[in-house]
C-alpha cells in the first residue's frame, strides 16, 4: 500500500477511510482558506510554475534534481493525487454522499476550456465545494453546476473512461480528500510535472496492468490509449507487454483492447512493481 494508506488509511485504502472526508477537517480555518483560493493560487499560479519548471529541465534537466524532492514532500502535504482505476472511483463514490461536477482547473489554465470533468465529492457535511472561489471561471455560482447522484457520477466516469481520461483522487491539505479528477496529460499540471517532469504529485494506484500472452494479438490498439507511455510491443513475438516501472495502474486500457486482454492485479504482489510508487 502507497505511504498515505499507512500514515492515513487505518488498516484500508486511505481513501476509503471516511476520516479522511469528516467535517471536522473542514472546520481547520487553514483549510478553508486554501479551498476558498484553490483555483486562483494552486491552479493559476500551478500553471505558471510548471511551465517556467519545464523550461528549466529543457535548458538542464539537473536544475530539477535539487528540487525534486522537496516540492514533492511540500504538495505531499498540500494537494496531493492517486491514480485510481474505474473500480476504485465506484467504491469512493459509494461511501459518498454528495457529489457536483466542477469545471477542471488544469483545462482552463491550460487553453481557457471550460471542461467539467472534476467531481467535489463528500461524505456526511454541507458540501465542501461551496467554498470555492469561482471567480477564476467568470464567477459562475456553485450552485449552478451539475448535483449528481452515485449512479450518475459512475456513468459520467465511465464515459471518460472510455475516451482514455485518467482518474485520480486529491487532498486539500492532506489527509482531506475532496476531488475526483479525470485528466490528460497534455492539460493536467499533476500529470506533467508527474510524468514529464518526474518530480510526482500523485502516486501509482494500488493496482498494475498485466497483458496474458495467450490472448494478445498483438494489434497495438493500447499502445495509442496508455498515457503514461507503459505499454511496449514486442516485435519478436507480435505482442505487447507492459512496462512495470512506467504503469501508473490507471487501468483505461482495458478499454481499448479487442480481446480483453489486459488485467489488473494487485500492485503489492508485484515482483517489480510492489515498492515503485
Ligand atoms: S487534476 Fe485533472 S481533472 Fe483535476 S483539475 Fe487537473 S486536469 Fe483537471
Ligand atoms: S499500461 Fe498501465 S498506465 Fe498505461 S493505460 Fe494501462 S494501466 Fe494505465
Ligand atoms: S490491444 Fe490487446 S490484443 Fe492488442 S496489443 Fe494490446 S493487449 Fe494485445
């Protein structure tokens, strides 16, 4: 299990832990304020971050190494990520007892699309959400964004699923969780410091792909769908094979293969894959 199942999760997935969605949380003034400036400070000023970041790597990526580390442990603290497949958002969204869509942060500092593909979600207290300053979208009022119930937000979900969207579950100020996001990495400021960047703002989720070799055909369609680049084929044996250093275990594969021939599997059984995160 990844590090904040240890320190947060009490014996399960941390987030599955309904401590982690209490009222009481929400009540820390800190919180508030960061949730109320959300948009304006993490996302806007995010994105200027990573873009001035991924200049730096380009003209020397070992600018980056001495701090790497350290922004990582900072959002790990403040706004931190885990990739989860389709089945685990199902289980997150059961123990929920609220949930809106939101415009995605990333999309609009990305190109000033208005994307409603972030879910606010709690469990047991007036909605969190209504905190947030929407100023940054032209002021638009929480109350007029989209109200779903469970089976509603599992369908929506689905869909993104199917379009090659990677699900993801964030904190607001660690261990609060808040969001469930369904992101690309061209746009999703997680991503590219995650993946272009290597400095992580999310960790692997609990699972790894696994390709049976009996089935595959070698046809490459989940080559085009992987976004993490995880996915090789193997000329010699007209197959694919996945990566499990590069996996984030995000699962939207599965989607795209005709023989269904990807699986999940249990990270932590993994031979390679149990302690990369
Ligand atoms: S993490 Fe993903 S869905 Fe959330 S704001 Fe960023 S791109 Fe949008
Ligand atoms: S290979 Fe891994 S990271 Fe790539 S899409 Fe499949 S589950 Fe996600
Ligand atoms: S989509 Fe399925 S059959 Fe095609 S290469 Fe990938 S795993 Fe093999």
């Amino acid at each position: 299990m990844c590090e904040f199942c240890t320190q947060h999760g009490e014996g399960k997935k941390w987030y599955l832990n309904v401590k982690n969605y209490a009222a009481e949380l929400l009540n820390d003034p800190k919180r508030r304020s960061m949730i109320k400036n959300f948009y304006k400070e993490v996302v806007d000023q995010g994105n200027n971050n990573i873009t001035r970041l991924e200049k730096m790597f380009q003209r020397d990526p070992k600018l980056l190494e001495r701090i790497r580390e350290a922004y990582t442990q900072e959002m790990k603290s403040m706004h931190f990520g885990q990739i989860l497949p389709l089945e685990e958002v199902a289980k997150v969204v059961s123990i929920c007892n609220t949930a809106v869509r939101l415009p995605c942060g990333c999309r609009w500092a990305y190109n000033k699309q208005e994307a409603r593909v972030c879910f606010g979600i709690s469990f047991g207290m007036p909605d969190w959400f209504s905190e947030l300053d929407m100023d940054f979208f032209g002021s638009p009022d929480v109350a007029q964004f989209d109200h779903l119930d469970r089976e509603q937000v599992i369908a929506i979900i689905k869909e993104l699923d199917k379009q090659g969207m990677v699900h993801s579950i964030w904190t607001f100020q660690t261990p609060f969780i808040g969001a469930i996001c369904n992101c690309e990495l061209k746009s999703c400021l997680a991503m590219r410091s995650t993946v272009g960047l290597q400095m992580p703002l999310m960790f692997k989720s609990e699972e790894i792909a696994k390709i049976d070799a009996e089935k595959c055909t070698g046809c490459q369609e989940c080559l085009h769908t992987c976004q993490f680049n995880a996915i090789e084929y193997v000329e010699a044996d007209n197959r694919s094979q996945i990566n499990p250093k590069s996996c984030f275990g995000c699962g939207v594969c599965r989607e795209s293969c005709p023989e269904e021939a990807i699986h999940l599997v249990e990270r932590r059984t993994h031979p390679v894959a149990s302690s990369i995160w």
